[in-house]
C-alpha cells in the first residue's frame, strides 16, 4: 500500500477493500492491513485479485472517489463512478487542450524533454561505468548534442517544430546506441530502428517492450479518467492511444531501453531466444518472451525514488504517478506538467 497525491495505491494481489464507517479498509488474507479515511482521498487504484465489496464501490461512487481496477501484471479492468462530475469535466479540458497547438505544445514539451533528458542519462551512466569499452568520444558528442537539444525544446511553441527536435534528438540516441551494448556484440547489434516488423534482436526486444509499456500508459490514463486516444503530440487515429503513446515518450529510455540493455550485457536473454522469419523478420521464442515477461514484471516491482514528489515507490507505479501529475495539470492544480527525470 502506498498513498501518493492523495491517492491510495493497493499493490498486494491479495488485498480485498470493505467499508468500515468512514474508512476504507484493506484486508489481506483476512488480516487488517491498513485502514483510511475516505474524506482524505481523491482516488483508489487497486492491483488486487479479489477486489472489494459493493458497499465500498457504492461509497467510492458517491463520494466521487475515482475507484479503479487494474490485473496485478498491470492492465486496466474498469474503473467504478458514480454520476458524471469530475471525470467528464477532466476529459472536457483534455479535448480542449489537444484542440489548441500552443497549449499541446506546452504539455507535448515537456514529455519530449523529459525524453531527451533520459536518454542523455542512459548515455552518460554508461559512459560514467565502462569508459574504457565504448567510444568516448562518439558518446560525450552525442551527450552534447542532446543537451543542446533541450535548450531548444524548453522554449518551442511549436508542435511540427518539436516534433523535428524530438526526431533529430532520438535519431542522435540510437545513433550510438550500439555502444551501449557490452557482450554479446555478434548477436545483439544496433544498427538502426526498424519496426514494423523488426529486423534484428536488439529491434525487437525494444519493440515489445515498447508495447508493453504503452498498454501500462494507458491504462494508468484511463485510471485517473483521461481518455488515452487524444494526445498533444501524437495526432489522433481511429484505434491509436495517442496519449499513451505521449506519456511513454519520457519513460522509454528508463523503463524499456535499461532493461533490453541489462538483459543483453547480463546475457539473460540469448540469440536462441529468438526466431528469424522467412521474411528476415525476428520475433522471440516462447520461451524468449517468457524470460522477457519475467524481467519486465520483475522490474516494475523494483523500488526507486520519484524525482519529483521524493517519494519511494516502484517502478510500475511510475505511469500511474505521471498520469495523477498530468491530470493534475489539465485541471489547473499544479502550474505545469513535471516529466519523469530521472537521476
């Protein structure tokens, strides 16, 4: 359990929630584990298996608590609401934003920023480890380059332009990505990114995990009441999550790119992992995606300290706080929207 932003996250699979008075009561295994006021809270996300009772759903509703469900591996279920109040006036202002290119612009930045920023780390933690396996140089002008990139992107006002910024910046990333890459250098090798389908093992490890990552964004959206289909930088699409796919532009190089790059260099997952089609594309095994299921879960039950509340909490929660902080912006709470930078 862990309470942030006024809001109650269950992370025990066998928690169960009942009303208790004025308080929402969490049992696990039929032991109180904890017990809190419901006039102290705003939302309950639950990753729970057994749920709660009527009674509490009931009360969520009606104290216009926003009571979401989530499988324990993280997709959302279904979130419990009582009239249409705060939701429907959270998503009014989310589609007046996406309708506005400056005030996308303002959101839309910093997600691009905190993107860039990340991946400078990612460079930079290599480089600051194993300095003497990679190219130095080629990874100190690319740190250069990414710095200079956020200058530029903190004062755009303009989405087109910052979409051009944000496609240089990661064109520079994954130019020196493959230095990044310490065994294994026969097998796992960056070359470039393709998709669609991927044509190398490094490509689609990233690829499924990116995937991973954008049904986690989206459900976190969802969870806090946003509509995941309308972003500020990714335009709409009839069947796109377009704001998924903003929010996991600033957690793509920490909570996708680290582990495809520890799993590799650790050599976790191997060249037998994976299957090459007829048509040059690589998929993984069964047993490949299996391995890579179990690290990602794994990983998001690691501890970590969020850089901007100070807070202790792991790393799958890391969506879900991002989507509280820009729901939190668009209803005129907080003065802007904080990416995720990590240190």
């Amino acid at each position: 359990m862990k309470k942030l932003l006024n809001t109650l996250f269950i992370t025990s699979e066998q928690a169960y929630l009942s009303l208790e008075g004025e308080t929402v009561c969490v049992e696990i295994q039929k032991q109180k584990a904890g017990q809190f006021p419901l006039h102290t809270l705003e939302s309950i996300v639950c990753f729970s298996y057994n749920g709660a009772t009527p009674a509490f759903m009931g009360a969520c509703a009606n104290r216009g608590i926003n009571l979401a469900f989530f499988h324990p591996y993280g997709k959302f279920l279904c979130r419990v609401t009582g009239e249409s109040r705060g939701n429907v006036l959270l998503r009014r202002e989310q589609y007046r934003v996406a309708d506005d290119d400056r005030s996308s612009c303002m959101i839309a930045r910093n997600f691009i920023l905190g993107k860039v920023y990340n991946c400078r780390w990612s460079i930079d933690r290599t480089l600051r480890d194993h300095e003497l396996r990679i190219n130095t140089e080629k990874c100190k002008r690319a740190i250069q380059f990414l710095v200079q990139a956020m200058d530029k992107i903190k004062v755009e006002e303009n989405t087109e332009t910052l979409r051009g910024l944000e496609g240089e910046a990661a064109s520079v990333y994954f130019g020196v990505f493959d230095e990044l890459i310490l065994n294994q250098k026969e097998d796992f090798y960056f070359h470039g990114r393709n998709k669609r389908p991927p044509q190398d093992c490094m490509n689609a490890m990233l690829s499924f995990g990116y995937t991973l990552l954008a049904n986690d964004c989206a459900g976190a959206l969802e969870g806090v009441g946003l509509d995941s289909y309308v972003g500020f930088m990714h335009s709409d699409r009839p069947g796109r999550k377009s704001l998924a796919l903003d929010l996991m532009e600033e957690l793509r190089p920490v909570l996708v790119d680290r582990l495809v790059l520890t799993l590799v260099n650790n050599r976790q997952i191997r060249k037998e992992h994976f299957n090459i089609l007829e048509s040059g594309a690589v998929e993984f095994t069964d047993e490949g995606k299996k391995k890579f299921l179990s690290a990602w879960q794994e990983h998001k039950k690691e501890q970590m300290t969020h850089p901007y509340l100070n807070e202790k909490i792991c790393w799958g929660l890391v969506p879900h706080v991002q989507s509280l902080l820009l729901a939190r912006y668009l209803r005129g709470d907080i003065d802007g929207y904080p990416p995720f930078l990590w240190k």
